[in-house]
C-alpha cells in the first residue's frame, strides 16, 4: 500500500538525567497496550524493572545508557518510540537517534526546568527542524509556578507556547489535570492516588469541578487556566510542525496524569515520516525503492547467541522479509532473510516495513552507523556525526590470554558508537576515546559481563584529539611525520592528532594552515 507510510508515527523522548523519561516511556507503552504492567525504573531483587533499560548497568545505577526503540499499534497508527539516554556521557547516541526521527517528546522536570543536557538536545532538534511537545513532569511533587515554567520554555528555546493539559494544584495541594483541548479533568477517586478517573465537563467553570476540587485550590487553578487560554496562542498544528511551537502538557508519569492526552496528541498531529536529505537529492517517503540508513548497532542483546543488530530507520518503499538490499558503502547486496521489529531486548520477525518504520538487521559485523541501504541507486543519507572524544585513556588488559576478548568487546562497542578506538603510530596497546568518562565505565562493565575480558585504564599525556585532513597529500604526510608520536589511526584507518592541551591544538593549528582538524566527522 502506497500510502501505508503516513500510519507511521516515529517520535523520540528526549530530557535531562531523571526528569522521568523511562517511566514516561513506560507508561506511553502501557497506553498504547504494548504491555501491561509498567515497573518504576529502580527497583530490587525480582520486582519487574523499567523495560526499556535491559543492561544490568542500566539496571544497577536505574539509568538510561543507551537507545532503544520500542514498536507499538495505537489508535490504527505504528508508533515507533526511540527512548533516547539523558546522561550526558551518552549524548553522541542520542544525537544519532534524533536523526532518525520525525517529531520528539521534550521531558522537563516541574521543580528544576530547563536543564542543560535538556537545552543541549532542543537545539539538535532545532538543527534538525524536529517538532518537539513539552512533557512537565512530577506535578504531583513540590514544583514551581507553571507560568514560570512556561515562560523559561519561551524565552530560553525560543518556542510559541500552547498549554493543553492544565495541573489542578501541585505537589501536595494537587488534585488532577485539565485537559484545555476536550474539557476533561483527570484524577483520581483517592487524593495523592493515581489517575482513575476522567471526567467530561463544560469547562473550568462548570459546577462538577467545584464539588471535586478544595475552594483555595480550585480558585487559582481557574485563574491560570484563564490566563493560559487568554495569554497564549491557539494551538496551531502546522506551526508545531515546523518547529516554531510546542503545546505543553503538565502531568504526572509516574501516576498516569496526561500520558494519554500525550499520546494522542502524538498520534492526531505529529508527522508522519518527513522527508530525509542524501548526498544526492532529498528522498521522499512516498517513493517505491525502499531506501533506509543505519542509526544504531547494538552488540550482545541476545547473550546466548553473541548477535550484532543494525538499526535501520526506512526513508522510504515497501520493505518485504527476504528483500536484496545494496549496502551502498561496500557495494555488496545483502539477503535481509530475519528483520525484526523491537520492544527494547524483546523482538519479533517482521514481514514487511514501510518508511518511518525502524527495524532490526542481525548480522556478523558487516554494517556499521552511518551506512545506506537501497534498492541500488548509489546514494548517501548525511548528517550522521561523529565527535572528537574530549577523554582519552590507554586500555589494560588484566588477564593477557584475553586478547582475542578484549578485541573483540573494543571493535564490537566501537562499531555501536559507545566509544572509538585509536591504534597509536607508535606502540601496541589500544587506545580509547570517549565523550564522558560513564562510557569508560560501561566499557569496563560490558566487557566483564558479555566478553569475559577485565579491563582497567591508565592515563596519558593526551586531553584530546581530532581528525586531521588535507587537500594536499604530501602536506598531511610530511606532518604526520613531523608528530609521530601524537599521531593514531581510527577504525577506519583515518588519521587523528592526539593534543596535549587545548593551547598545544590551537598552536598546532596556526603553524599548519594546509591541514583540517576536525572536531567532528560525518559517518559514511
């Protein structure tokens, strides 16, 4: 079916370290019937854990480390939900997956605002052009004023402002939420209890409310939700998407306050997939070749067979199980005979696909981040990045007859994108790089738990590096040769310079003007 694509609703969750995201995804998946019972994010012993955290790092420390993509059916539509981490050490993953998006859930944390992963991630979405809906959270907890909130929204990112779920009181005088859209109130027949309750009214006027809400408490929720209405603008969807609005929603994740009013905002007005930028020409959705790019590469989900999967956003056609794809980058075709769809470490075979869609390739090594897929035209999707580590440490091997494993835990976590691996012009042991030093400890956790390889780190005299390129070869050679021994290789064969300090790169720099060094590279 030609048109099947505009079902696809593919959206990511982005926010700040513990402003809720993981319990939000939880609870969109209970909404949508994904699953039944959604488990708070840290737990003990046996009691379920949050689902979409499936490494036991994730588990241990009740923290997102890295993305994963949760496929579910909601109100006719396919909703495919890419929970993103909010660490900061993560945020090269983050960053990829918003490439493969078309619209975003921005979580702010009702007490603490606007915070600076969360600052940091609305304005790769602005790069991006995504349309993004503002979740504040934990209105049932002590928060600030919700005008003051929605006023740092305005001012910091920029965004017209449409309220469209109002909070009834807050922290301990909260008594529900008011859908401003259809007249609703959401509460519960317990005070400080979960939402169970959803009633039609006329309007913030309307008696019902009175007899359900303390007069003090009433009284200034009528008087915000007037200025709300009146002080700002209609919803207006076109303009959300196209990135210049963004209807915000109090509510509360974690006692099921406008998760479904969110959901179903997602589902009536963010896009359907969008269309996505080559090298060539811009591919739109509506296209029979199937086209696709690769996102992510997740090593190990399933332990018992030591698998690699691709995560492939489809930009357009009709993917059938079975399908010969062209693997543009090594120009070889590929049998896709096993694509899964997911729900985060669960999965099952999927038969067909269509643009937005995101599914799984298992396979051997043999893709990587960045690369295109089609049905044989020679085209690249860009704006795939990769960054310059900002933290770099030499690997140690604790048990030497672990070679071969400590190889393998580098080369498959490289290939995902958790870290990159340097091979050093001069010497033997391998060096790693990293945004944040989190990634170096799920290195080392990842290691141990899935190669059976102990690693620890020493340091160097090195605080970054950078990838060097020059338009005249023998300029690149004759400089290569000139800092030997701050020079390595990365995966690719590329070459990086290794700086001591920010003052030794920007005077490296300046005496070498016929060489690029880069801070960040595009995927090929």
């Amino acid at each position: 079916m030609a048109d099947e694509f505009t079902r696809r609703r593919t959206f990511a969750i982005i926010s700040h370290p513990d402003a809720g995201k993981t319990t939000l995804t939880e609870k969109l998946l209970v909404a949508g019937g994904a699953i039944q019972l959604a488990g708070a994010v840290k737990t003990r012993g046996d009691q379920r854990r949050a689902r979409s955290d499936w490494m036991k790092i994730e588990q241990d420390r009740g923290i997102s480390v890295t993305s994963s993509v949760m496929t579910f059916d909601y109100d006719g539509l396919v909703c495919n939900l890419l929970d993103t981490p909010g660490h900061e050490d993560f945020s090269e993953d983050t960053y990829r997956t918003l490439t493969a998006v078309d619209s975003a859930i921005m979580v702010i944390d009702a007490a603490k605002g606007i915070e600076q992963q969360t600052r940091k991630l609305f304005e790769v979405c602005r790069l991006r052009d995504i349309p993004i809906v503002t979740y504040i959270n934990k209105v049932d907890r002590e928060g600030r004023d919700p005008f003051e909130l929605l006023d740092e929204v305005q001012e910091m990112l920029a965004l017209d402002i449409a309220p469209r779920v109002w909070p009834i009181g807050m922290g301990t005088d909260f008594r529900g939420c008011y859908d401003l859209h259809r007249n609703q109130f959401w509460t519960s027949d317990a005070p400080g209890g979960a939402c169970n309750l959803v009633i039609d009214m006329e309007g913030p006027d309307d008696p019902r409310l009175a007899e359900l809400v303390p007069p003090h408490i009433l009284s200034a929720a009528k008087e915000g939700m007037e200025l709300a209405i009146g002080a700002y603008p209609e919803f207006d969807p076109q303009s959300y998407r196209e990135g210049h609005m963004t209807p915000v929603i109090f509510g509360s994740a974690l006692k099921d306050y406008s998760v479904k009013p969110l959901i179903s905002l997602i589902a009536e007005h963010a896009p359907p997939p969008r269309p996505s930028p080559a090298d060539t020409r811009i591919v739109e959705p509506s296209e029979n070749p199937v086209t696709g790019f690769v996102f992510k590469v997740q090593a190990n989900m399933d332990k018992n067979h030591r698998d690699r999967v691709a995560f492939v956003r489809l930009c357009s056609g009709e993917f059938k199980r079975g399908m010969k794809l062209r693997q543009v980058r090594t120009g070889k075709d590929v049998m896709v005979h096993s694509p899964i769809f997911f729900l985060a470490q669960d999965r099952e075979i999927v038969d067909e696909a269509y643009a937005g869609d995101v599914i799984g390739i298992p396979n051997h090594g043999t893709m990587r981040v960045g690369d295109t897929f089609s049905e044989g035209e020679t085209l690249r999707f860009t704006g795939i990045p990769a960054f310059a580590p900002e933290i770099l440490r030499r690997v140690r091997l604790g048990d030497t007859t672990k070679v071969k494993q400590m190889r393998a835990a580098l080369e498959d976590l490289a290939e995902e994108g958790l870290i990159q691996v340097f091979k050093p012009a001069i010497g033997s042991q391998w060096i790693v790089g990293v945004v944040g030093v989190l990634q170096l400890d799920v290195l080392a956790s990842r290691a141990r738990a899935e190669y059976r390889a102990e690693i620890s780190y020493e340091g160097l005299p090195y605080e970054m590096a950078c990838w060097i390129k020059s338009d005249d070869p023998q300029a690149l050679k004759t400089f290569i040769e000139s800092k030997r021994s701050a020079i390595a290789t990365d995966r690719d064969e590329n070459p990086v310079f290794l700086a001591k300090s920010a003052w030794e790169l920007d005077y490296t720099i300046k005496n070498n003007e016929g060489i690029s060094f880069l801070k960040t590279k595009e995927l090929e």
